[in-house]
C-alpha cells in the first residue's frame, strides 16, 4: 500500500513537473496533478508487472527508489500524452 501512495504522490510531481517543462501543453496545477496521479499509478503498476516493484511487502531503498522513479516519469509522460491530445482537439 505504501508503494502505491508513493507511486501516486510522485506521479502528482512529475506530471506538474512535465507541465511546467512544456508550457504549450500544461493543463494548469490541477488538471496536471490530476493526470500525473493517474500516470504515477499507471507507471507503478507496469513496474510491478515486470518484477521490478516491491515484493512482499517489503520497503528497501532501491524499491522506494523504484516507486518514485516510476511514479514521476508515468505521470510526465501521461501528462504530456493527455496535453497534447488535447492542444490537436483544440485546433
């Protein structure tokens, strides 16, 4: 369950992390959190299906190093992929 919240909390950061980046294609501090929460959770999860999230329950440094890794490059990347789709919408 910790892994999770972290994956969330730094997926929130990534995604207004990518949207301050990208100014073009930021969806303001709520809509970036909002995307970047479900891109951290996303990124934590395909983690955890390739055997490299943490097992058992178990919370070493190099898995909660992995969790914010995940969690923050998931939610930029969602981030940037919902910003852009939605400037090509607005076109």
């Amino acid at each position: 369950m910790l892994g999770t919240i972290i994956s969330l909390a730094s997926g929130a950061l990534g995604g207004n992390l990518a949207g301050s980046l990208m100014k073009d294609y930021s969806l303001g501090t709520l809509g970036n959190s909002i995307v970047g929460i479900l891109g951290g959770g996303l990124g934590g999860q395909l983690l955890g299906m390739l055997g490299m999230g943490t097992g058992g329950g178990e919370m070493d440094i190099m898995g909660i190093l992995g969790q914010v890794a995940s969690g923050g490059v998931g939610g930029g990347v969602v981030m940037a992929i919902v910003g852009m789709i939605k400037n090509a919408m607005a076109k």
